[in-house]
C-alpha cells in the first residue's frame, strides 16, 4: 500500500470533492491518501518546499511549480462567473484605490495575479492575510478594500461591504476565457502510473459527489467557515462543475494563456516542462 499526502482547503468545493477519496467510497487499489486540510496559500508554500506529493493550489502558484508538479485534470475550481471580488466599505472605483491599502488572500493566489493584471501599480499596497480575515478588516477599516475569494462572493453583503470590482468578470471580457483559480497537482517523481491513477480517482471522487450531495454534507461542515446550508450550496455549485471532473481543450487553452501571460510580465518564471505529466 503506497500511501500519498494530500492537501486541499476547507472550502465547501474541496471537501465536496475529495469526500468520497478520502473516507474509503471508492476503490483506490493500492493507493491510500493522507489528507492535509490548510488554506490555499498555506498549501502553495508547502507546494513550493515540495512538502505534498498531491494537492490543490492556486494557478499563479502553479506557474512557479511546474518544474516538479504536473497539472492534474480533475479536482480544480474552474467556471465562468466565479472569480475573485474587491470589496470595500464605501462605494468607490479602482481609481481611487491607487496608494490605498489592499488586503490579498496571499502573494501566489491566483485573485493576486488578477490583480497585477488589472493595474501592476496596485503590488506596492497589498497586504497578505488569511482570506477569512479580510472582510473583517476591511469593515474594521484596518486595510482599505480588500481581494476576497472562496465564500466571500456571498458573505461580503454582510459585513456591510460594497463590490468595486469583479476581476473574473474583467479576465472574462478582456479574454473571453472561463477563470482558471485553484487545480490539482502532482509530483512529477510519483511517476506516470501513479499519477494516471491518482487524476482517474479524482475523477472518480467527484462524480460520486456529484451523484450524492447531501451525503457529504456533515463532513464539509466540520470544515467550513459557513455554516449556513444555501451558502455551502451556492459554494458548491459555483464552484464545482464539468471543468472539475475533466478541464477540457476549453480549460488548457485558458490555462496556457495565463501562464503566457504570467511568463510575459515576469510575474512566473518561464518553463519548458509540460503542464501536464504527459502531452
């Protein structure tokens, strides 16, 4: 029996989808996992240490992983209409941001590479904190807006906050892409068998989910930082979907173009390793 470290978020999308890996749904062989629950951006430093042999991280991370990570097709948070929002206590437009502080949910989240896309001037007053510290700061006035990601889509009402803008909206108009945010990544030393086994159990994990909602629901729960049942729900749907059980020729194509665009901003550092493990 191999057994392989996993990491994934808390997030209702994540546990949704590794629920039926993780807790013996499916047959995984010879394989076992050892799950390792952290935040995003905690999981890309450990990516970058090569502390997981499996785990989910941001895209923007993944353009600096690509020498000893490969992109697995199945597991990642994909879609259209889902991206990362910057939020602040009073209306107002970007503009009036410049020199203003910004809370990010972390410098290798893929909202951050967003961000740099938008304006390359707003890098000088970011300030990195775990995501579900920002709106509360924000509404304490701690920072002056702030780049909210995950449940935040549906919670910032909430807090009393106002959108300013919503960058996977802006990517979408500017390259008429779905929005490639967090996927699933593999050591390129675990080697081609086992890596094709691992993306084929995604697959597997979250079809069972799909097929059985409510059977995981105790289990996202635990983890969760909402609670409230249409919240999870809305999570869920958002972000969970076909990209999530195969990314498509759709999905590549969008996910070579950020890291084109990444590379050509020196934003990432350039690659000749193949996305995935076999091309």
């Amino acid at each position: 029996m191999k057994t392989l470290s996993l990491g994934y978020s808390p997030c209702p999308n994540d546990t949704f989808i590794f629920y039926a890996l993780v807790h013996g749904k499916i047959d995984t062989g010879d394989l076992s996992f050892k799950e390792i629950l952290l935040d995003v951006e905690t999981l890309n430093q450990k990516a970058l240490k090569g502390e997981l042999d499996i785990t989910k991280v941001s895209y923007n991370a993944f353009g600096n992983l690509r020498e000893g990570y490969c992109l697995l097709r199945s597991g990642g948070a994909f879609g259209r209409g889902c991206g990362p929002l910057v939020v602040a206590s009073k209306e107002c437009k970007m503009k009036d941001l410049k020199g203003k502080t910004i809370a990010i949910p972390g410098e290798l989240t893929t909202a951050y590479l967003f961000l740099q896309f938008y304006d390359p001037d707003f890098k000088s007053n970011v300030k990195a904190m775990p995501f579900h510290e920002i709106m509360g700061a924000v509404k304490e006035g701690k920072v002056d807006a702030g780049l909210i990601i995950h449940e935040g889509r549906f919670t910032y009402p909430s807090y009393g906050l106002k959108k300013i803008i919503d960058l996977g909206e802006w990517w979408e108009k500017e390259t008429g892409l779905s929005i490639p945010l967090g996927c699933i990544i593999a050591k390129r030393s675990l080697g081609i068998n086992v890596i094709s086994k691992v993306e084929r159990l995604i697959m597997e994990s979250v079809l069972y989910a799909m097929s059985r909602r409510d059977e995981s629901v105790k289990y996202i729960k635990e983890h969760s930082q909402e609670f409230d049942d249409s919240i999870i729900a809305e999570h869920i749907d958002l972000y969970v979907n076909d990209y999530s059980i195969d990314i498509g020729d759709e999905g590549i194509m969008t996910v070579r173009k950020l890291l084109s665009m990444a590379e050509g901003r020196g934003i990432i550092k350039k690659s000749t390793k193949p996305i995935f493990i076999k091309e």
